[in-house]
C-alpha cells in the first residue's frame, strides 16, 4: 500500500497511476489522514456482477412471468387455512 499526502500526489499523479493500474492500494492523505484512495476504472466489458450484466434475451427473461409459470409456481406452494 502506498500513502502521499495531497500535495505530493499532485506532483507524483502519473506515477501514482501506473502503480494504482498495476494493482497497487494507493491512497492520498490530507494531512496525514487517508482521504481517498485511487483505483483504476473497471471497463463495461470486463464487469461480471452488479446492474446490467445479466446477458439473456428480454424474450426469455419475460417469458418467465407468464400467467401460467405464474400459476405453475402457485402450485408449488399450496395455501394453508390459518
């Protein structure tokens, strides 16, 4: 891991990219204190999880809330009297 204050990572930033691009934790300090810490930007392509990266035809994924697998899956789960 490697910490600068402000004022150094000001004059070192390129360096201070690469090594973040390399893989390594690089936080920049204000006043002896981390502030914030600089990573490198995931591109759309390389992201694996989180919103929009289910890859599956809208067709499909619709068809799955049709009325009869809506009912198929009630059948799964019948109703108790309470």
């Amino acid at each position: 891991m490697r910490q600068c204050n402000l004022y150094e990572a000001k004059t070192r930033l390129s360096e201070l990219v690469q090594a973040a691009l390399d893989g390594e934790e690089v936080l920049i300090a204000r006043a002896g204190k981390a502030a914030v810490r600089l990573v490198p930007v995931i591109s759309g392509e390389t992201l694996t999880t989180g919103w929009g990266s289910l890859s599956l035809d809208p067709a499909v994924l619709e068809a799955a809330f049709a009325a009869d697998v809506e009912k198929e899956v009630a059948s799964l789960f019948p109703e108790t009297s309470a």
